[in-house]
C-alpha cells in the first residue's frame, strides 16, 4: 500500500500540465499538441487523477470497511484505471441531485458502487431510509 501513493505521484507528474509545459520549453514537443486517437482528454485525465485520489484515500482511512477497501483494491488490480473511471464519472453524472463530484467521499461511494460494493462508505450519501418508530 506505501508504494500506491508514489505510483499516484509519479502518474499526476507525468500527465500534468507542468510537466507537459517543460516538455515544450526543453524542444520535446516542436508542435502544438494535437491529442492522438485513443488518448484521454485532459476531462478524462483530471477525472481519473480524481477517482485515483479518493481510492487510494479510501484504501489508506480507518474510517472505511475492510470490505469495501479489498473491493476498491480488487477492482484496481482487475480493471483498467481509465474504465473505472469512466464508469465513476458516469454515476456521478447520473445521480447528481445525491452525489457531488467535487466531494471526495461521494466520488469515493461512486467508486465503490462501480466496484460492486453494496454498503456505501461512512459518511457517504445514502439513498438507504432510517427505520421508522410506531
């Protein structure tokens, strides 16, 4: 688990804009960047550095389950980052009116609904209703 967070830097560095900003201050990149077929778009970039951020929290809180933790870190290990992504975001999107994208505990709900988890986290919105008294 130690090693997720320096892979998690290392990965903002290289799709950074600073990072691509040097590349063309150092002659690397002569041309303006014209994206290839098949890569992400800088939405899908800082979506995914988003969803990798609330995983790699989520797998490092005392405040979330073992069980949604080995979900979240089975999901990682089976599915692309990008599919993961793409499938949070489209939920986010779907279920705006009970999840803020911008809040990283509604996006990590997100992440662990795609990554079949049943129970959302602690302090996740829930569509779950209390038991009613008498």
């Amino acid at each position: 688990m130690k090693l997720l967070l320096p892979l998690a830097a290392a990965a903002a560095l290289v799709l950074s804009p600073a990072a691509s900003a040097q590349k063309a201050k150092s002659g690397a990149a002569k041309a303006a960047p014209r994206q290839a077929a098949g890569q992400p778009s800088r939405e899908e970039v800082e979506n995914a550095s988003k969803t990798l951020a609330a995983m790699i929290g989520g797998l490092q809180s005392d405040k979330v389950p073992e069980q949604v933790k080995s979900a979240i870190f089975a999901c990682i290990y089976r599915a692309p980052l990008a599919e993961i992504s793409v499938r949070t975001t489209e939920m986010l999107n779907k279920n705006k009116d009970k999840l803020n994208a911008s809040n990283t505990t509604d996006r990590l709900s997100a992440v662990a609904a795609v990554c079949g988890v049943r129970e959302a986290p602690p302090g996740a919105a829930t569509a779950t209703k209390k038991p009613q008294g008498r």
